[in-house]
C-alpha cells in the first residue's frame, strides 16, 4: 500500500448529520479512494496501449505492468490535481 495521500474518497457523501456515514468514513469503510479510481479509469487505457504496441505478447508478466503503470498514471494525476 503506498503511503502518498490517496486524495481522500472518490465519491463523497455528506456526512454531517448521518453519524453512521461519518463513523464509516472515519473506520476506512467509506469506499474507494480517489488514487483507486483514477487507477481503475486508467486501466483500461493502458492495457489497450500494450495490446497495440504489442507488449502484452511480449511480456509475460503484463497484468502487472498495467497495474503499475495505472498507479504511477494515478500519482501524477493526484500531484497534478494539488499543482505539484
């Protein structure tokens, strides 16, 4: 688990007046992170990107790659979002 910041919860709830929302949030169980989503978006993009270049053929341990690279893409994503 990486420990950047994980740009806090992809989808947001208010939370104010709902303690069993705010109690789940606070525990960890609120969703996904932000860092999760944007990785799940770019997934599918760079998994098309190593079909078409012919990675995936080339490389055997490929699923991982994309893995990696959708959360490098993620990190970038988040350091761009709070204009690092």
């Amino acid at each position: 688990m990486s420990t950047q910041d994980d740009g806090g919860p992809a989808f947001p709830i208010p939370v104010d007046d709902d303690r069993d929302c705010v109690s789940r949030i606070a525990s960890g169980y609120g969703g996904m992170s932000l860092r999760d989503a944007m990785a799940i978006a770019a997934a599918g993009h760079i998994w098309t990107q190593y079909q078409v270049d012919g990675t995936a053929r080339e490389y055997p341990e490929w699923r991982q790659g994309v893995a990696i690279e959708a959360y490098r893409l993620a990190d970038e994503m988040l350091a761009a979002r709070e204009g690092s």
